[in-house]
C-alpha cells in the first residue's frame, strides 16, 4: 500500500500541506479558553459563601457571647465587618503579589495571559474599611452616631489612632502599586498593614506585647500568602486549563510546597498565641466558657477541614491521571480559609479572656 503524502505548494509548510502564509497564521492564533456560562449551582455556592460570610460579623458576636456572662461591647459587629474586610484585601492583594512571584520561575508560563488582578480593588475596599475603622478610633473605640462625635485630634494623639492611619495610608499606597508597571511593590505597604495590625492586637499594657506582636506578625503573614495565595492559584487554573495546562499545575505545585511551609507557621504560632491568651489550665473549659475561646473553637475547626482539602488536593496533584482534578478540593480549601479569615475578624472584636 503506498503512503499518501500531503501536497506541498512552493514555500509551505510540509506538516501541513498549506502555503507557507495560512501555515503562518495558523501558529499565530493561540487558541483561547471557551467561555462557559456559569452554572447554577455555581452561582449557588457564591451565594451561601456571601451569605456566611455577612452572617459572621452579624449573628457571630450574639453567638459568641450567649451565657458567657461577657458583655458586648457596643458597635462590635459593625466592627468585625469592617476588620473582616481589611484582612480580606489583605489576603487577595498580598497573594497576588505572591503567586505572581511563583508564576514567574515557571518556564513557559504565558504570563501575558495571566488572571486579571484584583488588587487595586482589593486595596480600595481595605482603604474604604480602614477608614471606617480610624472614624470608631476618632470616637474613643465606639461606632459614633453623628459626626459631632468624632474628635480627629484622638486620631494624632493616640496609639491606635496613629496605626489606622497608617492602615488607611499603607492601603492606598496599594492600590496606586497596583495599577503601576510594577505591582509586586503592594509587599511593602502591605507589609505595614500586617505590622499595624500586629501591634494594635498587643497594646503596651498588655504582658510580653512585643512577644505577642511577633506571633502576630508571622501568623497573620502566613494566613495571607495561604488564604490570598491558593485564590491567585485556583484563578490562574481555570483562566490556563486549556491553553496551559501543564504550567498551570506547575504553578499549583510551587504553591503547594511553600503553602506546607506556610501551615507549619500558623499552626506553631497559633499554639504559641493560644497559650499566651489562655494558660495551658484553662485552655478546655474557656474554649467552650468564653466568646473569645468558642470562636478560637470554631476557627480552628475550619482550619483543619482546610488542611484536609489541602493534602487531597496534593495528593491529586501527585497522581498520574488528570491533575487539574485537583481544583475541585482546592476550590473548597479557598472557600473555608475565607471563612476562617471572617472569623479572625470576630476574635478581634470579642472581649479577650480573663487568664486565670
């Protein structure tokens, strides 16, 4: 049987058979993922997200506090919304930056056609927030009822006054990075926002401050590049799935070896926080006794469902069939890390416990 052979016209392409010109603008068209209209359970699954996420700040502080004996500090979920916010800009905005540095040691990564950042809203919606919380600041840590309330002069003249300011500042630093030539330069005012956190959660007056400033800083850094991270991850899996597939996952594994570093952190430095609020004595009974404990409870709880999705999501990475399986469980560890993060906001607003 003779083999057929394609005809090639002068100057064309013999893999193809077409002249050299069609050949060319074949190559050139680089074939674009489909757009797919977003599926109903899809839209589902955003909705209840959102909704837990309002239900937090909003029902978590009554929750929380039930048969405590603890009183409620007034304005505390309009407080926890508002600090649920920032953290969350924090997170979308620092992971970005992150996984944009990991995408790069990625050889082939067709970077011109990475995810769209969110990070100049992301910073906005952290400025707007922060703002709100300088605003309860200027008004002795009470949500004021009309502007005559507020006293600017306590904004200067305060600690905590003077870390909003610089919240509120770091953030639209942010967001002007984050439209600029070089986006990556968000770490450094980010950085500030982690370091104004870390203090205004340790006062002078309290013991060790600086001691509980550092645990501070490390955790609430590693919950970032973790929570904001794995979002940039997952975006840049479903933008790459086809056009990319396999730098995708290559994007995912570099993740996932550092995000092993990351957890490691947190969970070592949280142990060392959790000690430092509640003496290894009473850790049981306030975890269950007191707002500050059940919240920490339940924190902790989505922490490890986290995990689990986390070394599924691994362990189908390493697997020799598809590993953009992966997404699936992936997809569901982003979800409880947000939802963790809404509830480190509630810690900050609940009444720290007594340690006895």
């Amino acid at each position: 049987m003779s083999s057929i052979r394609p005809s090639v016209e002068p100057g064309g392409d013999a893999t193809t058979g077409v002249p050299a010109t069609t050949a060319t603008t074949a190559v050139s068209v680089v074939p674009s993922a489909p757009r797919r209209r977003p599926s109903a359970g899809r839209a589902v699954a955003v909705l209840v997200l959102v909704a837990v996420a309002a239900l937090i700040p909003l029902l978590g502080p009554s929750v929380t506090l039930r048969g405590t004996g603890e009183a409620r500090a007034p304005g505390t979920g309009g407080v926890t919304f508002l600090r649920a916010v920032v953290l969350a800009a924090l997170c979308v905005q620092l992971g970005e930056v992150f996984v944009a540095r990991l995408a790069r040691r990625v050889p082939g990564a067709p970077l011109d056609r990475a995810p769209r950042g969110w990070g100049a809203y992301a910073a906005w919606a952290g400025c707007a927030a922060a703002l709100g919380l300088a605003v309860v600041v200027a008004n002795g840590n009470v949500v004021p009822q009309q502007l005559a309330d507020l006293d600017i002069g306590r904004l200067h003249g305060s600690r905590d006054g003077r870390l909003a300011l610089v919240e509120v500042n770091a953030f639209l630093v942010a967001a002007v990075c984050a439209r600029s030539r070089r986006p990556s330069a968000a770490a450094l005012p980010l950085a500030a926002v982690i370091v104004a956190e870390a203090l205004r959660a340790h006062p002078p007056t309290e013991d060790s401050a600086l001691t509980g400033s550092g645990l501070t800083l490390v955790h609430l850094t590693c919950g970032a590049l973790w929570a904001g991270g794995l979002l940039y991850v997952l975006r840049i899996l479903r933008r790459w799935r086809i056009t990319a597939p396999e730098e995708s996952v290559a994007v995912l594994g570099l993740y996932a070896r550092v995000a092993a570093v990351l957890f490691a952190a947190i969970t070592v430095t949280g142990i060392f926080s959790t000690l430092r609020r509640m003496p290894p004595g009473t850790v049981v009974d306030q975890l269950t006794e007191t707002a500050y404990g059940r919240t920490l409870l339940a924190k902790l709880l989505l922490v490890a469902v986290a995990a689990v999705l986390a070394l599924l999501a691994r362990r189908r990475l390493r697997g020799t069939g598809d590993r953009l399986c992966a997404y699936a469980p992936a997809r569901g560890e982003v979800a409880a890390l947000g939802a963790a993060v809404a509830l480190s906001a509630l810690l900050t607003a609940v009444p720290v416990p007594i340690r006895w």
